[in-house]
C-alpha cells in the first residue's frame, strides 16, 4: 500500500518549483522539465501533485500565498496616512528579483484564465479581494459605499499597473516614486469622499 503525501515535503517542494519558474514559464511546464530543473523524478511530482493541471494550480496558490502575511498585518481601522505607510510598505515587499518574477507568473496566469476552457480563477479572486479589502476600510472611514467601490478599484488597479511597469521595466526606484504619486492622489480622492460627506 501506497504511503500518503507528506503534506511538508509537498510545501517544501512548491517552494523550490517556484523558487525553478522565476527562470521559466507556466506554459513551458511539464513534469519532465520541472523534474530534471529540480534533479528528482517526475514519480516524485506526480506522487505529490497528481497531475499537471493540480500542479499549476498549487504553484498559482503557492504565488498568491505570499501576500498572506500582508493581509494579516491589514490596519483595518488605520488613519488614511498610516494606511498609505503600510500600503508603501506592502508594496515594497514585492519589488525584488523574487517579487518581480512571482508578479509575471501571477499575471501569466490571469492571462491564461481569459481564453482557458476551464479558468482557475485565482487573479480574479486576489483582485477581487485586495479591492474588497480597501472598499472596506473606506467605508469603516465613512466613505459612501458606491464612492469607496469605485476609490478600490482605481487605487488596486493602479497598483496592478505599477507591478506591470515594474516586471517589465525592473525601475524599482520609478514605480516608488509613482506609487507615491498615486498614494498622494489617493489620498485627495479620499479627502475630497470624506469633505463631500460632511458638506
């Protein structure tokens, strides 16, 4: 009788697939190719993941993941400039060699979601819940709720551009000084939702 998957063995090697796709691509996948990047078997992948299309699906989670600790650290009842400092913050953490390569996966991904037989559908539930996310904390911050839905979608998609700019450019010092660009005319917007609430 077959041994189950060790669950930590499966976490230790999605960590390395990812660590193997910041040279590659998902669409140039295959057990084989992953396990000689990787020197094990392909019986090792297969054991641990089933299939090609479970495999991807593991690695897309295991890339969305990583935004697990920020959403942890939300200041969900945060002044509008303390929650420009963690927003910078957070955005910071993606502007690496890592952060740069597991930001082109994810968008590989969603792009791949819009003419798949079958979408995963895990970019458009990261985007859906980061704008969520901030539509929440406007409202908690007395901003009308058709005010704060359109504010979460301009400032989310936004920074969705700025990581687009930053995988295919690498200027980590421009896409700051735009974020915080961005940041300031958030900021106004959001002023300008909070005085019109009081007039």
């Amino acid at each position: 009788m077959a041994r189950p998957p060790r669950p930590e063995r499966k976490y230790e090697l999605l960590d390395q697939i990812l660590d193997f796709l910041l040279d590659s691509t998902l669409a140039d996948l295959t057990f084989r190719s992953l396990a000689d990047g990787l020197g094990i078997s392909s019986y090792v992948l297969v054991y641990h993941f089933g299939s090609r299309e479970q495999l991807v699906t593991e690695i897309i989670h295991g890339i969305m993941g990583r935004y697990e600790p920020l959403e942890s650290g939300t200041p969900a009842s945060a002044s509008p400039s303390d929650f420009v400092v963690w927003a910078r913050k957070a955005f910071e953490l993606c502007l690496d060699h890592r952060g740069r390569h597991l930001q082109r996966l994810e968008f590989e991904a969603s792009v791949q979601d819009v003419v798949a037989e079958r979408p995963r559908g895990a970019g458009v539930a990261s985007y859906a819940r980061w704008r969520g996310f901030l539509a929440r904390w406007l409202r908690g911050q007395g901003v009308a709720a058709k005010r704060a839905d359109a504010l979460a979608r301009l400032y989310v998609g936004s920074i969705l551009g700025l990581l687009y700019d930053f995988v295919i450019t690498g200027d980590k010092r421009a896409v700051l000084e735009s974020f915080d660009l961005l940041s300031e005319a958030f900021v106004a917007q959001y002023e300008g939702a909070a005085h019109h609430r009081v007039s």
